[in-house]
C-alpha cells in the first residue's frame, strides 16, 4: 500500500468519522510506516492540544506601544500614513 494521503490522516487524528475499511487499511499501513505513523502522532498532538486549548491559552493582544511601533515601520517602509486609530478593538487589526 502506498503512504497514507495527509488528508486522511487528519480525518483518523480528528476521530470524528465511523471507521471504514479504508481506514482499517490506513491503520495497517501505519503500524509498519514510520514516516505515517510519525505523521498521524504529530497531527493527533495538534488536535488534541486544540480540544483542549483554553482562554488562557489563547494570545493576548500585544500593549498599545507594540502596535504604535508596528504601524510607524510599516508606514516607513510603504510610504503610507499610519491608520487613524490604535489599539484596534479586540479583535485586532484589519
């Protein structure tokens, strides 16, 4: 059997499917293939930190001066003025 397509191993990492014969395959192959095997641990890793990921976990905005900094390089390196207003709201730039 060839290697497992990436797309299916995150269909068997995010384990919301009933399993198919496809992947009673898939998981044969896997048990033999490193390069699969290693590919589906990593991809169940990221899914299971995603589960399980909290508010706490999530990034915060950076202080007013970062954005300050930030928009006065890139209005440098363009040529265009800074935005009117900074900090954006909460849900930051754009």
């Amino acid at each position: 059997m060839a290697h497992v397509e990436s797309a299916h191993l995150v269909e068997l990492a995010l384990h919301n499917a009933t399993p198919t014969d496809a992947d009673a395959e898939a998981l044969r192959h896997i048990e033999h293939c490193t390069r699969c095997r290693d590919e589906l641990d990593m991809l169940t890793r990221v899914v299971t930190a995603a589960r399980t990921a909290e508010t706490a976990d999530l990034p915060t905005p950076p202080p007013e001066h970062v954005w300050r900094r930030i928009t006065r390089e890139v209005s440098r390196e363009t040529g265009t003025p800074p935005p009117p207003h900074y900090p954006w709201p909460d849900n930051g730039p754009g």
